[in-house]
C-alpha cells in the first residue's frame, strides 16, 4: 500500500472508493484499510451473470464501473433495475425479501466490489450508524423492487414507483 510524506498507509484505488461512500462515512483510517484489503475487485463482460437462482453467498457487492442490471421474473412480469457506481446490493437481503427467481447481470463491462458479509460485521461490529446505513443500502433496492412486482404497480412510471420507494418501508408483522 503506497504511504504518504508522514509514512502514513494510504489507500490504493478500490480503498479510496470505498471510503468515498456515504455508507462508510466516520470509519478509522485501520477499519477502511481492513475493508479494502478483505474486498475483492471482479470484472464482468456484458451479459454475465453476478447473482442467479442458484446457490447462495453471504457477499455484498458495490459496482465500481459499468452497469449491473438486478431482475425479478414475478406475476407473468419481468421487473429490471440498474445498479450504478456506488450502488450495493447484499445477497443475502436478495435471497431474503426477493425469493422469486432472481438475477444480477452486467449490462455492460462492469468492475464491482466484492465484500463478505463476515468481514462487513466484522468491521462495523462497534459502528451501530454505520452498519445502519450499510444495511439500509444494502436492502434499498429490494422494496422498488417488490413494489414494481406487484401487480397494482405494473403500469406506474419508474420515476414515481422510485419516489414511492423512499418514502416506504419494510415492516415486519408476526
């Protein structure tokens, strides 16, 4: 890791992506440094599959470049939404709250990062805001996507339906 004039580790390219999320905001210098070095950086050509049906992962991925491209087949429909730089999606939030058959595709050549969901808790174990944002973040994505499954939504603009989304919740009744 290339230091700075104080000898000071600074972070290499992925690591200055990561510490630029919001979702990161108030970690040490030590606990983005131990982010960076347990992630992964993947590259995806266009078309090839992040996330299917099959299997499961306890991964949180991050797009760095390029698209990916989040799909739920539902009610005879199919429900798309792009994932851009910056944007998270967590596996497990996926599988959890979409159990529908589910994918993730590049839509064009596409870099994400890639985080264990085990180094995430590890990490954000003492940051209560930050594992908070981490995971609203995470499962952000999921609640358009269930609105735009449900039939009663189908023909409603993609903007509205996203405006709807922030400003719902998921809550959960026993």
């Amino acid at each position: 890791m290339p230091k700075n004039w104080q000898g000071e580790e600074q972070p290499g390219l992925r690591g200055q992506f990561l510490a630029a999320l919001p979702v990161f905001e108030g970690l040490s210098p030590s606990e983005l440094r131990e982010l960076e070095s347990n992630s992964s950086t993947h590259l995806l050509e266009p078309g090839e599959k992040l996330i299917d049906g099959e299997g499961f992962r306890d991964l949180v991925f991050i797009v760095l470049a390029g698209y990916l491209d989040l799909c739920i087949q539902a009610n005879q429909n199919n429900v798309s939404l792009r994932l851009m730089p910056g944007d998270m999606i967590g596996e497990a939030a996926l599988r959890m709250y979409l159990p529908r058959f589910t994918t993730v595709i590049a839509g064009q050549r596409s870099e994400i990062v890639v985080i264990s969901g085990a180094t995430l808790d590890s990490i954000l174990s003492a940051r209560i805001e930050a594992r908070s944002r981490v995971s609203a973040e995470v499962s952000r994505h999921l609640l358009l996507m269930e609105l735009a499954a449900h039939p009663m939504f189908c023909e409603v603009d993609p903007d509205l339906l996203s405006e709807i989304a922030r400003n719902s919740k998921f809550i959960v009744v026993n």
